[in-house]
C-alpha cells in the first residue's frame, strides 16, 4: 500500500522538460534511445514509433510478399526480397549519430520491414510444395525448433557485442550467405504447373526421377507436358464460370469457421499470433537470428528434395 502511494505521488509530482540525458551504460553500450536521445518529452515517443511503423511495413510485405510469390515464382521473389532484407537492414547501421538520423533509421527500417514476412514464408510455402505430405509434419516441427534456437543464439551474440549496430551486422549479414542457393533451390513444380511451363516442369520431373532411380520416358514427358495444360486451363477458369459450375466447390474465410475441429485450429492460430504480436517484440536484430535459422532448415529441406 505504500509502495502504491508513493507511485501515486510520483506521478502527480510536475515534471521539468530536459534538453540532456544521461544513460547508464553497465548493460548496453548503445541503443537506439541512447544514440537519438529518445527519452526528454518531445521524443519519448519515437522507439514505439519505429515498432509502429515497422510492423506497417510487415503487414504490407506480407500480401506483396504472396502476390509476388504467384505472378514472378517462389524463387526469385525469395532471393528479391531477401536482398532487400540485407541491403536496407545492413543500412540502418550507418544512420548518422545527429538527430536527423533517427528519421535516417526509420526509413530504412520500415523498407527491411516489408521484406520480414517474405523471406521466411514464401521458402517455407516451396518447401511444402515440393516435399512429400508424408514429411511435412517433420518440416513444420523442425522449422519452429529452429526458430527457437535462432532466439537462444541471439541472447548470446547480444551478451557479447552489447552495442545496437554490431548486432545488426552480426546477425543479418550471414544472410549474404543464402546467395548461394540460387544455384540448387528449385522453383515450386506446382507454380510451374500451374503456370503451364511444361518445359522447365519437365526439366524438374526428369530431376526427380534420376534422384529416385526412376526411369524417365517419353510418355511420361508427353503426360507432364499435357497435366501443364490442363492445369493452366483450369487455373484461367473465371469466377462467373466457377459460381455458374455445379460441379466445383468454392470457398470464402467463413469456412475456417463452419466445422468444429478446423474452428478450433482457426482460434487457436488467430490466439497464438496475437500473443506473439504482443509479448515478443523483438528488436530487428533478434528477428534477423531468428530468421536466419528458421531458413536453414527450410532451404536445406527444400534443396534436398
């Protein structure tokens, strides 16, 4: 009850507007509050600000991210979006100490940003692709397995450096390093189905087979040639013709609803995502080691097969 009262006066006690801050530097080195002087009245608010804006930038990332994903391929928006995650996250390092820089670091963080969601959804959305469905049950586990280790790896590298600039570097700069899989991630064979690139699908399916030791012919060619242009048949069907077809069912949000085990995953994903929202508010460093370790996994499943 005292402790109460004496909070209580506290806050009612007028307050004198700063010019100076001085910051106690036992445990960090520098952040962005100490380096901007984010704290007298007129710019306490600014830290929060960057977490607003870039998690605008997450939201729009994430429709872009899909979009892109479907009309250029899985591949290339990866490795577009990828450079853009160390280009402008790499940027953001050398935002100047005066107090423009803050504006500096903002913009180029709500840029790397937008590319949070697509890095690791669209390579996780090939790796389902291509795996067996009897191996993405493993896929997803070890995907999140990884994801947690990224988190306990970024407490130790942020032990270490204890200064904001160094962790950018250190924890989004090995990014650079999934370059090199341009060379063996294949595009999703389902993309290429879907969109009636029988010729590279055939290169894909003629891939498969010499890893299975099956033999490859002539006919099967000519089948996977012709599945190419049923399905991007099928993948131009307009939505007049869909409502007028009996035959075929459509489908809105409002079905996640309808039967009581697929409701009951729906709540539990829309529950689980807003406690992350809120409870883990990651710093763009922590995010960079999370992700480069949840793509591990995920390319390394994803080249594989």
């Amino acid at each position: 009850m005292e402790a109460y009262f004496n909070a209580t006066n506290a806050s009612s006690t007028p307050r004198t507007a700063c010019s100076s801050w001085e910051f106690d530097k036992t445990v960090y080195q520098d952040t962005i509050t100490t380096d901007w002087d984010l704290v007298c009245t007129a710019r306490d608010f600014l830290p929060t600000l960057a977490y607003i804006i870039g998690s605008i930038g997450v939201m729009i990332g994430t429709p872009l991210g899909g979009y892109a994903a479907d009309r250029f391929g899985r591949k290339p928006t990866y490795f577009a979006f990828l450079a853009l995650q160390v280009v402008f996250g790499a940027a953001t390092v050398a935002a100047p100490r005066a107090h423009y820089g803050y504006y500096v670091f903002l913009t180029l963080y709500t840029i790397h940003s937008v590319s949070v969601n697509p890095i690791y959804l669209v390579p996780s959305t090939l790796g389902l692709e291509i795996i067996t469905p009897d191996c993405r049950a493993t896929f997803l586990v070890l995907l999140t397995l990884a994801y947690t280790a990224g988190a306990v790896a970024f407490t130790g590298i942020a032990y270490a450096l204890r200064s904001w600039r160094p962790m950018v570097l250190a924890t989004i700069l090995p990014f650079t390093l999934y370059g090199m899989f341009w060379f063996v991630l294949p595009e999703s064979p389902r993309w290429l189905l879907l969109k009636g690139r029988s010729k590279e699908f055939n290169v894909y399916l003629r891939k498969m087979a010499k890893i299975n030791r099956v033999e490859w012919s002539e006919s099967l060619e000519g089948k996977a040639s012709q599945l190419c242009i049923d399905a991007r048949g099928v993948s131009h069907i307009s939505l007049s013709n869909l409502n007028e077809s009996s035959d075929v069912a459509t489908y809105s949000y409002l079905d996640l609803f309808r039967g009581p085990r697929i409701r009951r995953h729906t709540i539990l994903m829309l529950i689980m995502s807003i406690v992350v929202q809120v409870l883990n508010r990651f710093s763009c460093s922590q995010f960079f080691a999370l992700l480069f370790m949840y793509q591990l996994v995920c390319l390394f499943f994803v080249c594989r097969h």
